[in-house]
C-alpha cells in the first residue's frame, strides 16, 4: 500500500518507539525513516519517504515476511512511479510545443501573406518598410492597379482573374532586386517597394513589369487590352528623418489617383504641388458651406471708370474668402470648385444680396448710390425661379434694380440664344441691365451681338495684351470694330485688364466708354471703397 500523507501525529503505542520530533527532523532533512510495527497481531512495516511537496510525504505499509527486502522493492516502486510521471510530463511538453509551433506558423501565415498569390500582405509590407525606413535609406514605392479589374472577373470569370493576380505576382516577383519586396493588398492593387530613387531607372523598371503583366492576355487569345494603372512616390529627406513611412504611402496612392485620370495605361510620378492643391480643394470642398453661414465671403468692389470723364462710373462685385484665421482665399482658388459642385449658385444668389444690401447702406447713410456689377452662373440663369428670387430680394431691401447688372459669360449664350433673350427680357421688366462677360477670350462671335438683347459689353483684357505687346497685328482691328458696332447697337463697353497708363490711353482712344483694371484700382473691401470714393457722393 502506498499513501502519500502529511505528517500530523502518532499514537501512543508508536510514540514509545520512535521519537516523532526526531522523525520530522529526518524528513525536513529528504532522509527516509523505515520503521515496524506491530497492529492486531501482524507485523508490519513502513517507509517513510519525502516528496518535496511543502511537508507532503510517500508513507508505504507492507506486510512481509521478509522484512530485509522491504526497502529495497518499495524504493524501486517508488523511483518506477516517478519515472513514470517525468517521462509523461516530458511527453506531454513535447506534444504541447510541437502543437504550439504548428499553430504559430498557421497564424504568421495569415498575419504576413496573401492566401491567393502568397506574396506579403499589407501589414508585413508596412512592417517592412517602416524597418527599411528606420535605416534612413532612400526608396520609392510603387502601386499597380488593373483598370476595371471587377468587369475581367465578370467578362472572364473569378478563376482566370485568379490566375492573372497569381501572374502579376510572379512578374513582380522576377523583377525585384536584392533588397526589394512587394505585397497584394486588396483585390488586384500590388504594392512594390524598391531601391531604386532614379526616375528614368523607375520608369523603364515598371513599364517592364507592366508589359509582362499585360501579356498575359496573349494566353487568352483575346482582343481585350488590359490597362495598368501605376503611381510612384520616391522618398524625401524629411520624410527619411522623421521615419514617415505612412506619408509615403499617402503620396503613392495621390499618384495612382492621378494615373486613374486617364483611360490609358501610365506611370504618375508624385507632385508635391499637385498634393498641395488637392489638400486645398478638399479643405473648400468641406468648408464653403458653414463658410457662407458665418459670413466668410465678402463683398469687395472694383471700380469702373468713365473713359472721358475719368470719374467712377458704377462697380464690380467681386467675393473674397476671409476665413475666421483671417487667411484670404481668391477667386481662382475656389471658383473653380464652386461651378463644379454647383455651390456657385448659392454664393452668386448671397453676393447678389450683399450687393443690394451695400447699395440699401449707402441710401440709408444720404449716400447717392453707384451701380454694382454681380457675377452670375449659368446654371444660375436657368433655374426656374432665378427672375422671380432676384426681384424678392430687390423687394426685400427696396432699391432701384437699375443700379444693378447682372453679368452672364459668352458660353452661356452660344445655341442658346432664345431662351436667353426670354430671360433677358423677363429681367429687363424688372429694371436690371445684364452685360456679356469676358467677350472674346472664348467663342466670341460678331454675330452674336446683333441676336443677343445685351445692354453692356465687356471685352476681356486679352485683346489689350496681344494689341501692345504686338503679338496680333489684326487684333487692334477685330476691337475697333467691336466697339464701333456695339456703339451703334446702343450697347456700353467696357474693357478689364487696363494695368498701365498705356493701355488707358489706347482704349480711350478706341472711343470705349469705360475701363477697369489694377490701373485705377485693385478690387477692394467695401469699408475701404466706401472711404476711398462715396464720402464726396453724399
């Protein structure tokens, strides 16, 4: 019998024969005790053996006839026991590690790689670039993506647009040198970091691969043209410094956004300033609206003067962007933005109302008002309501609508011509006057001014520029005409763009009735202009 007991106390029979405190000595001390007795007439004998378990210990009673061998079997019992547990144990540990290492290698196999092509995933490349990048060296990353990948897999099916993955990957693959690796993130997009800082190397490196990806398609025996989609960005110094591998990675995805603009297949190198412009246009897109809420657009006039008389004459509206930082954005920056949203509708219909709002301060204050130019859009002119909105804001503010001209640009008349003259007809019932902007920068057309109801032409400074700077002899000619015609049409004119003494002159002498330009003044807060010419009006 074996027990495995902790040692409390011995009866009084057993306490006469051994001494019990000398017994634990024995024990603490990993000494085995052996010892006899004697229970209802058997002899008996007992091993005492520590196990090294906090006071635990290997009690083994036996009834032998043989006494002397009791020690003996019960140690090799003993030991085969312990023998036993270790080589378990071991077994055991074995089995688990050997368990654990398989696993491991499951799950770096998903963390690191792409089930498909077996190339990196997109978490092992930007662990590897961001190590590469902690070196300081000079790279470039390169991103590859199949135009319309989604209609191969619906024209050739899921299995080929597999394959031509597995394709790419091998050509990428045989085209890397020492030092350079790649990745498959999503779809048919592959990432591709190299060594390699030299453009012209960059290119002639990438259209290989891109040549050898589109041959896969001689293996189908098609006609369909595979197009390849690349943006490249190449490392700069403070990106290297300051270990911004995510920035780089930012400037190859703008460049592949500027690759996709084409349909053809093409390699777009990053453009700082192109990144900087875009950044702009994002920051206009996502603010112009509670921009015009809190009153960022502002009214700034230009004045117009009379070319006999030298005198101001009326104004133009021009809108300037004062954000609450107090940074001023132009026109050129965010008109172009405006007329592709749409948003120009609403910021033409606002600076219409602050134009009549100006001219209601200045009769207010027993100011003779000036009339004001303001810019209008086409989509603008079209709306249904446009007349109707326009005469209820003049209703609003109660001033005269002759001191305001609506001007309109040439595209806007061109196959278009009746339906322009419905609502210019529709205007002028109202009292407004509406002028024809930038006249002869686009499709101008002498023809034009005899079928259209204008009351105000306004020629566009390019005439001036290629008249004096000699550039187009017949150009002096085509104006003089212009304004001899529009004298007769009864229709004022106007030329922008007078800079320069010399260019006053000249149009005056042309017989134009009035000028604007840097020459008398630059466009200028309303606060301003009202110091500068409406004090002496009153």
């Amino acid at each position: 019998m074996i027990f495995f007991i902790r040692l409390q106390y011995f009866n009084n029979l057993f306490l006469q024969k051994q001494d019990y405190q000398q017994m634990k000595e024995h024990l603490k001390d990993h000494q085995d005790i052996t010892f006899s007795f004697e229970y209802e007439n058997a002899q008996y004998h007992a091993l005492l053996k520590p196990i090294g378990l906090k006071g635990w210990n290997l009690l083994c009673v036996n009834m032998l006839e043989n006494s002397h061998l009791f020690a003996d079997r019960n140690m090799r019992m003993v030991g085969l026991i312990f023998l036993s547990i270790i080589l378990l144990v071991i077994g055991l540990l074995i089995y688990g590690y050997r368990i654990i290492l398989k696993n491991n290698r499951e799950l770096q196999k998903v963390a690191y790689f792409d089930h498909l092509t077996g190339a990196y995933n997109f978490s092992c490349f930007m662990t590897l670039g961001e190590r590469y990048f902690m070196d300081n060296k000079c790279c470039s990353v390169a991103v590859l993506n199949i135009h319309q990948f989604k209609f191969f897999n619906e024209i050739f099916g899921h299995d080929l647009g597999d394959q031509l993955l597995c394709h790419e990957k091998k050509v990428i693959e045989n085209n890397l040198h020492d030092g350079e690796f790649f990745c498959r993130d999503t779809a048919d997009q592959f990432y591709v970091f190299l060594c390699e800082t030299e453009e012209s190397v960059l290119l002639t490196r990438l259209n290989q691969m891109m040549e050898e990806i589109i041959e896969y398609m001689d293996l189908l025996h098609t006609n369909y043209h595979l197009k390849i989609h690349c943006g490249v960005a190449i490392s700069s110094e403070e990106l290297i410094v300051d270990n911004c591998f995510e920035d780089l990675m930012v400037r190859v995805m703008f460049a592949l956004a500027k690759s996709k603009e084409t349909l053809l297949s093409n390699i777009w190198f990053y453009d700082i300033e192109l990144h900087k412009q875009e950044i702009m246009d994002n920051y206009i897109e996502s603010h112009m609206e509670q921009a015009l809420k809190d009153g960022e657009f502002q009214l700034y006039l230009q004045p117009k003067v009379d070319m006999e008389t030298g005198q101001l004459q009326s104004s133009e509206a021009l809108v300037r962007w004062i954000t609450q930082d107090n940074q001023q954005l132009f026109p050129n920056q965010f008109i172009p933005i405006f007329e592709k949203s749409g948003f120009c509708m609403k910021l033409d219909m606002y600076m219409f109302e602050q134009a009549c709002l100006q001219i209601r301060k200045w009769m207010d204050q027993g100011i003779e008002p000036i009339g004001i130019s303001v810019n209008q859009s086409k989509l603008l002119f079209y709306e249904s309501d446009y007349v109707e909105r326009l005469n209820a804001i003049v209703q609003k503010y109660q001033v005269p609508a002759h001191l305001l001209t609506l001007e309109i640009l040439e595209d806007l008349v061109i196959n278009n011509v009746d339906a322009v003259n419905e609502k210019i007809e529709q205007l002028h019932q109202i009292g407004f006057k509406v002028s024809m902007d930038d006249f002869g920068s686009g499709y101008s057309s002498l023809n034009i001014l005899g079928k259209i109801d204008i009351d105000e032409l306004k020629i566009d400074r390019i005439f001036l520029q290629e008249i004096l700077d000699g550039k187009n002899k017949k150009a002096q000619i085509i104006l003089e005409e212009i304004i001899k015609l529009t004298k007769i049409l009864s229709i004022s004119t106007v030329v922008e763009g007078i800079e320069t003494k010399e260019y006053h002159d000249f149009v005056k002498s042309l017989g134009c009735h009035y000028g604007q330009g840097y020459y008398y003044d630059k466009p200028i807060s309303q606060q301003e202009f009202e110091i500068r010419y409406m004090k002496e009006r009153r």
